[in-house]
C-alpha cells in the first residue's frame, strides 16, 4: 500500500463524484433521515418567504452535503488507512432538483504527532455553475503503524 500521507503537500486537491439532485433523491433523504421538512417536499410552502429569504420551491437537505464531502473523504483516505475525524460545514446556497453537485477538498495543512498524522482540509461542494453551495473544514488521521 503506497503510503498516502508522506506524498501530500498543502494544496493538493482530492475530488468526490458528482450528484444529480432530483426530486426522488429528496423524497429518498427524506426517508433516510425521518426528515419530512416542508422544505424538501412542498413546492406550494415554498412559494412563502422566509424572512428575507425566498427559495421558490423544495430544495435539498444540507446535510446530503456532508454525506457527500463524508463519502469523498472516506473513499480518498480509507484505502490508504486514514479515518475521517472531524467534519464542520456551513450551508451557502439552496441547492434545488435539477442541480448536479461535487464535493471536493484541498489539502490545508499536515501534522505529525508523537501518536498519528493529521490533515487539515478546506472541504465545499460546488454546482454545476460553480458555486459554491456549502464549505468547511475537515480532519482525517493517518494512524502510526504499532511495531509489532
């Protein structure tokens, strides 16, 4: 196994697959996650505002943001022995059927410690025109092999 963690270098870009948002795809996060949210199954509740805000229609959940940069992380790092540790993101943008999205990362720092090996990325998914629709920070660690 080629060991990940001593070839990267701040900057390194690692990206997740793409997904198109559907509205079967809602329904179905909506299931998975008990989430039945009026904002994701109710066009006419979404004709409101909502404050200042005006979505004009169901959108996706912002966690199916996390689960995507969280697959992104693990199929990256697994293979290689590293475990994704920590995930923080913050939603910027509705992101409504018909989109297609992509997580990707950028690798911020690496760290060395007396027990492991750590990376620090900025994490965000994008759509399809290249907005960012949610970003944040992410850690995974590479354990130190134990002399047998």
């Amino acid at each position: 196994m080629t060991d990940i963690f001593e070839n990267l270098k701040d900057g390194d870009t690692i990206e997740g697959p793409s997904f198109a948002v559907s509205r079967e795809s809602i329904r179905l996060f909506c299931d998975a996650s008990l989430d039945y949210n009026p904002l994701h199954l109710d066009d006419d509740y979404m004709k409101g505002s909502f404050g200042k805000t005006s979505f004009g229609g169901i959108i996706m959940h912002g966690m199916n943001n996390f689960g995507l940069i969280s697959r992104m992380l693990t199929d990256w790092a697994f293979p290689a022995g590293g475990i994704h540790r920590r995930l923080e993101t913050r939603w910027l943008k509705p992101v409504r059927p018909g989109d297609t999205i992509r997580p990707t990362a950028i690798i911020k720092a690496k760290q060395t410690t007396a027990r492991s090996r750590w990376v620090l990325l900025d994490v965000m998914v994008s759509n399809q025109n290249g907005e960012k629709v949610a970003a944040g920070e992410a850690m995974v660690e590479f354990p130190v092999a134990k002399a047998a």
